[in-house]
C-alpha cells in the first residue's frame, strides 16, 4: 500500500483517477521532466531519474485502476476458481500468487497474520478464494514476470 501512496503523490493523482485522467497527467509530467529538454548534464542525470519514476508510477496505477480490473475481470476469475495455486509468498504487506497456468497476481495491503493464515490452511486455494480473492487490490504481475 506505501508504493502505491506513493505513485500517487509522484503523480499528484487521487483514488478516484480515471485512465484518461492519469495519461494525461502521465503526458504532462513527462514533457514536464523528458531528460532530451534538458542541456546541463546534472540535471539531465536527475531528469532520467524522475522520468524513469514517472513511467513506473503511471504503469503501476494503469494496472490497479478499476477500469483495468473490469476490463480483465472474467480471465481473473476464471484463473482465481479453476487454476490450482503453484507457489505463493509474501513480502512488506503484498501477497504474491503464481497459478498454475503460469498466470501470477499481486494482492496488496494483506496483513501478516492472514498470510500465516493461508499457509497453515488444509487447502491455501480454497483459503485464497474465500478471504484473498475480492478482498484486496490486487493487479496481474504475469506480464511484469515474463518480462524480466
């Protein structure tokens, strides 16, 4: 949850931000902070930086905005009850869930003690579905991992 207070203090953006709101927020930040319109080396260095921040905020909240999860709704429900769960871990408060088919979901803001939870389960699935699933904000990380 702190990483995504923070993409939206970068951005100066809200919750309630729409898609279109943040891309043109996104756009005038990158004209804003493009490293090509500065000429002194120094702050070109600090330009890349902050546009490279940039570009990682407005992906990351492109991919929790509820117009992304409603547009990949069916396909995330579809995986959540059909698809076995391979692996799950978890680290600073995100629960990271790898299916089967080789899809992987992040659920933020999940607190310790239901994770302890989850992994002391007779069955960590039927666990996820009843008290993970729906219950956190999640996004789908199956692109950011074949990616890397």
């Amino acid at each position: 949850m702190k990483k995504i207070v923070e993409y939206r203090k970068l951005l100066n953006v809200t919750k309630t931000a729409t898609l279109k709101e943040l891309k043109t927020i996104y756009r005038n930040s990158m004209k804003d902070h493009h490293p090509d319109t500065i000429t002194d080396d120094a702050e070109r260095q600090a330009a890349e930086e902050r546009s490279t921040a940039i570009i990682e905020a407005y992906h990351f909240l492109v991919s929790i905005a509820p117009e992304t999860l409603e547009k990949t709704k069916a396909e995330y429900i579809a995986t959540t009850t059909t698809q076995a769960i391979q692996e799950f871990y978890y680290d600073n408060s995100v629960l990271y869930i790898n299916f089967a088919d080789g899809t992987n979901y992040e659920y933020f803001g999940v607190p310790k003690a239901t994770f302890i939870k989850m992994i002391n389960a007779d069955s960590p699935a039927r666990f996820a579905r009843r008290n993970i699933h729906g219950a956190f904000l999640y996004r789908s990380a199956s692109k950011i991992v074949s990616e890397s």
